[in-house]
C-alpha cells in the first residue's frame, strides 16, 4: 500500500487524502487537517483546548484543560470512531503494536479511557495519535497515524508542527517518515 507523508505548519497546511479509496473517489475525499484551538475559561488558573483531525466532516478529536503547573486533563472527545491521543518523545516508533502497548491521554471508541499527564514548560513536546474506522478501537484497523508539536508558557499552548501519514504501518514522531516495514530473514 503507498504510503503518502504530509507535513504541517502554522503557516501552510497540506493534507493527505486515503490511498486506499477508490481512484475515481479520491478527488472528491477532502484533505485530511489537525486542528487545534483554544477556549480561554481562566487564564491565571486553566485553559480549555481542542486538538482534532478531520476530513470533510470525518475525523475525531478531544478536549482537555491545561492547568497553569502544565498538568494536561482530558475532558471529553469525539465518539462512534475509534481514536486515541499519547505523550510520546520525538523519533518514537508509533504504530500499532507501541499503541497497543501503551496507555493514551484519550482514546476509545464509544467508551473512553483517559489519564492526566504533565506537559513540560518553555520545550517542545508530542502529542501522537491514531485514527480509524468507526467501527473499532483496535489500532491494527486504523489507517491514519500521526503527530503535532507543541509548546507552553504558563498560560499559552501552541501548535508548532505537525504530520499525518495513511498507512497501517504508523509514524516516527516528529518526522513524515512511516515506520519501517518488519524484515524477514529468509
């Protein structure tokens, strides 16, 4: 299966359409985008903060507060398609098999499971995720991997960067190179 990396940027933003469609199809499939806005409630005590990734109205996402300490808490997400959210360092192998052994920020399909996580202050840290059908939360049926990049003050997120890559093989964090193929001694 052709694997297409896409990368992103605060100032230019390229998406990436599922290989696995149809050719006559695949024109009329939007670009595949990561989303990220922010809902300041209090600014001195939280910020209440959205990441998403959608195409023409398909995609999935969560929604968190981030304490002023950096404590990142999940509050709710996107239900009916299985999806999930990590903290993982740069040049991880994300792909099914790390996805299935770690526990996510957020993740589920209809029932979510979640966990508090410290983000670090003033240096660059990764959220990575996987997308799938809406069907299943089984990270070997999911045809989206990817990252975004972020930084924070005491009171400000931002999203610095991101990648999206189709394919079951999944993504190394922080560049739009897919996870190596398994080798076969023969």
């Amino acid at each position: 299966m052709p694997r297409h990396p896409v990368r992103f940027s605060l100032s230019l933003i390229l998406a990436c359409v599922c290989s696995n469609l149809p050719t006559a199809t695949k024109a009329q499939v939007p670009p595949w985008v990561v989303g990220f806005s922010s809902r300041h409630s209090n600014p001195a005590i939280n910020a209440n903060y959205a990441i998403s990734v959608t195409s023409g109205g398909y995609g999935a996402g969560f929604e968190f507060l981030l304490e002023s300490s950096g404590l990142l808490i999940p509050s709710r997400g996107t239900a009916g398609i299985g999806h999930a959210w990590y903290l993982e360092p740069e040049f991880t192998a994300f792909d099914p098999t790390y996805a299935e052994s770690h526990q996510p920020i957020f993740g589920g399909l209809d029932k979510f499971q979640s966990a508090s996580v410290q983000t670090p202050e003033n240096s660059p840290f990764y959220l990575s995720f996987y997308l799938g059908t809406k069907y299943t939360a089984d990270p070997t049926a999911y045809y989206l991997f990817g990252w975004a990049k972020f930084t924070r003050t005491q009171d400000q997120m931002t999203l610095l960067d991101s990648a999206i890559i189709e394919g079951r093989s999944g993504i190394i964090v922080g560049t739009t190179s897919a996870v190596p193929e398994p080798s076969s001694l023969v």
